[in-house]
C-alpha cells in the first residue's frame, strides 16, 4: 500500500466518532426500535465505513473499519465469533517473528556503523531520566483520578468473581535485574524477550563497534541487508492487519457481551478519562516544548497506535512503529535503541492504569489507605513491572502479586478481568504512543531528528 493515498488521520477519526455516536444513539433508542431495525442501521453504518474504506485506500482506515465490524459480529454472532480469534492469533505470530531479528538488525548496525560510542551511553543515560519522570507523573495522575472518582467504593463481589489467574512467584530485585541480561540469546529470541534482544544487541554493536573497519564492514552491511529485508515482511505481514483486528475484536465482543460493564463502568470511565487528563497535560506539553511537528506525528503513529488499541498487543505495533518513526525523521540508530528499551521502562499506560486498579482493589474492599500507603504500592508495582510489555494480562499477574504482600482480598482483581481487555486496549494504545513520543523526543535532544522533507530533498 505505499503507492496509494496516505489516510488522513482526521478524516479517519471523524468517520469513526460518527460511526460511535450512531451506534450510541440506536442503542439508547432501543426500547422504541425493533431489534432488526437496530441491526439493519448498523450493519448500514458500517456499509458506509466500508465504503469511506475504499475512499480512503489507506491500511489505517481499514484497520479501523474492520475493528468496528469484528465488533458488531461479536455482538450479532457471538458463537461463531470464537473461532474468529484464530485471525488475531495468526497475525501475532505473524508480527513476532519480525521483532527480535528487526531490533538485532537494527541497533547492532545504528551503533557499530557509526561507532559512536559516546552517543550511546548519552542516550541510554537521557532516555532512562525522561522514562522515570514520565511514568511517575502517570503514577500520579492515576492515584489522582480513582481517588477522586472513588469507582472501587461501593463495589461488591458477584458471580464469577472468582477466575483464577496463577500467582507469581515474587521476585526480588536482584532477580528483576538478573532477567534484563540474557543467557542465551536464542532463547531470549524464541522468549520474545524484547529487553533481553536489546541489551545483546547494544554490547554486540559495541564489541562489534571496536573492530577494525575492514572486518567490521561485511557483517554491517548483512545485517543492513536483513533490516531492509525485515520491513519489507512488515509490509506483507500488514496487509493481514485489518484480518487479525477484525479477529481479535469479535472474539472479545463476543466473548465479554456487555452485561459485565454495568457494575464496571465507573472505573473504566476512570481509566479513559485519566489517559485523556495524562495526554494533555503531560504528551501534549512535551511535544510543543521539543518543538515537535505534532500533525506529521500523528500522522506517523496512527497506524502502530490503531494496531496496539485493536489488538491489546504492544508487540504488533512496534515492528510499524519503527518503521514510521524512521521515516518521520530519525536516525535508524535512536529508533532502535530507544523503542526496545521504552517496551520495558517507559509503560505510560501501564503505570497509570497499575495505579488506578490497585487503588481500587482496596477501595471496592472497604480498606482505607492513607496516601503514603498508596504510594508505596504504586511504586512497588511499577518496579516489578518492568519488561512486561507484550505480556498479555502481565498487568494483571503482577497486581495478583502486589495484592497479596499488602493483604489485599483479590476478587476484587478477578472482577476486573470482566473488562480488562477494553482497559488492555487503552494502556497498550498509550504505551506504544509514549515510546513514539520518547523516541522523537530524544533523537531531538540529541540533535538527530531531520524532517522529512529536508530528508527528500
């Protein structure tokens, strides 16, 4: 699809906010509309999603297109849309395959061919400083939010409460740190395991780095070659995109129903409504201070963020996410660099969303918390959630943990699980654009970001 038109990310976003406010208006109405009356109007509405579709010829539009559709056969067809999450799972394998080699490629080359060295340490030294600011004011803003909407007060628990999820076994900070270094690097790739690719990739380009030019060269230029090669598999593995959101959001539709909000709905209002708070007041203010070109970006990061949202999966956005913040303007090196390692220290979404639940957990079971006793847990769970991303329900697993060190009952997190994956979608979706966002910050600081056009030109 490089050929066709670019989407617009507005025109997208507006025909998405109208197929919603539709969709909304029918329900609210429904008392005084038959029910196949209802059906007909929005499987019309999404005839004409399809339609905006073919306008556009743009692989974001239809990545949101075919969410809404997977959602309302979720909703119409809930048995067969069981079998439609085989789609999501295909297009997840799909996409990690891409990852360990993409990051291996990528950063090995960005540090030994241009073998500063220097620039390097910088780097890791500024991006690790802006993680932990970022996350903590997200901490913050989670802890601000459930304490002033108070969603767990008032909470009880009901019938089937009681899921189980295997408790982790706890690990202490010596393990934590242990499990960033790999022991082997072909299981950390058959793992998944993103930091570990990373931290073998960067003393790779090092060591690779400080050999003489003559040897140095052969091995840049293959693994030059497998990076080229890696971002063209991405473009067919894309394709298959709009397929494997389609999956995943009927099988969740059809899986969740929407019963299960009711008593849930506050605290996942809470949730959206304090990433919104977090994007205005922290994404926002640190984009006009770098001086970012905010239209161009998020014109970059539509499709990786539409991907993470559909499929509640920070893995599937990043080989595209590389790719566009490249193409945006910087240097293959800091984009290698920087991505992998955010996956493990910059989880934005993550941290506030850690906040929120925990908080929660002790709100809905009438267990008064003062505000230092809040803090310490919220910390103690953005510690042990470092290198989680890609995980699914890792959040989940590590708040079962947490609970348990401070007494807490945990039905309260089993209830959770009711609509956890349309929380899923929103950190994962926040998490990927803050590593975006990280990545061009940084290449900035550095003074390594050119636009594209200067680029072009």
């Amino acid at each position: 699809m490089e050929n066709q038109p670019s989407s617009s990310p507005d025109s997208t976003l507006w025909a998405s906010i109208l197929a919603v406010t539709i969709v909304g208006i029918l329900h609210f109405t429904a008392g005084s509309i038959s029910p196949e009356i209802l059906t007909a109007a929005r499987w019309l509405t999404l005839g004409i999603m399809v339609a905006h579709g073919f306008m556009r010829r743009s692989l974001t539009t239809w990545i949101v297109v075919f969410m809404f559709i997977g959602g309302e056969i979720g909703h119409d067809f809930p048995e067969q849309a069981d079998n439609l999450s085989i789609l999501s799972k295909i297009f997840l394998n799909l996409i990690k395959c891409i990852i360990a080699p993409l990051i291996l490629s990528m950063l090995v080359v960005g540090i030994a061919g241009h073998a500063n060295l220097k620039q390097v340490g910088r780097m890791g030294i500024k991006a690790l400083i802006y993680f932990e600011v970022v996350t903590t004011l997200a901490l913050f803003i989670g802890l601000g939010a459930i304490n002033l909407t108070k969603a767990g007060v008032g909470v009880h628990q009901i019938a089937g409460s009681e899921e189980t999820v295997a408790t982790p076994a706890k690990k202490s900070a010596s393990e934590i740190i242990l499990h960033v270094f790999p022991e082997n690097i072909a299981k950390s790739v058959a793992n998944g395991e993103v930091l570990q690719v990373a931290v073998f990739a960067t003393i790779f380009g090092i060591g690779l780095a400080l050999v003489t030019p003559v040897k140095r060269a052969p091995l840049i230029t293959l693994l030059e070659s497998v990076a080229e090669a890696m971002f063209k598999f991405t473009n067919i593995v894309m394709l298959f995109a709009p397929l494997g959101v389609m999956g995943a959001m009927a099988y969740t539709v059809g899986k969740m129903g929407l019963s299960v909000l009711i008593p849930l709905l506050k605290l996942l209002f809470t949730l959206y409504g304090a990433l919104a708070v977090f994007y205005l007041i922290v994404f926002v203010p640190i984009a006009l201070i770098a001086k970012l070109p905010i239209r161009k970006f998020i014109q970059a990061i539509a499709e990786p963020a539409t991907i993470a949202f559909a499929t509640a999966s920070s893995e599937s956005a990043l080989p595209r996410a590389m790719e566009n913040m490249e193409k945006f303007g910087i240097p293959r090196q800091v984009v290698a660099f920087i991505l992998p390692t955010g996956y493990s220290f910059n989880l934005d979404g993550s941290t506030l969303y850690l906040a929120l639940a925990s908080v929660f957990v002790a709100q809905a079971a009438g267990i008064a918390l003062s505000f230092g006793d809040q803090l310490l847990m919220v910390f103690t769970l953005m510690l042990t959630s470092k290198g989680v991303a890609g995980v699914p329900r890792a959040t989940l697993v590590i708040l079962l943990g947490t609970a348990a060190s401070f007494n807490l009952p945990t039905w309260p997190i089993f209830l959770i699980l009711g609509i956890d994956q349309l929380m899923d979608m929103a950190r994962t979706c926040t998490n990927v654009i803050g590593n975006c966002l990280a990545t061009a910050v940084i290449a900035i600081w550095e003074g390594e970001y050119t636009p594209a056009e200067a680029q072009e030109s």
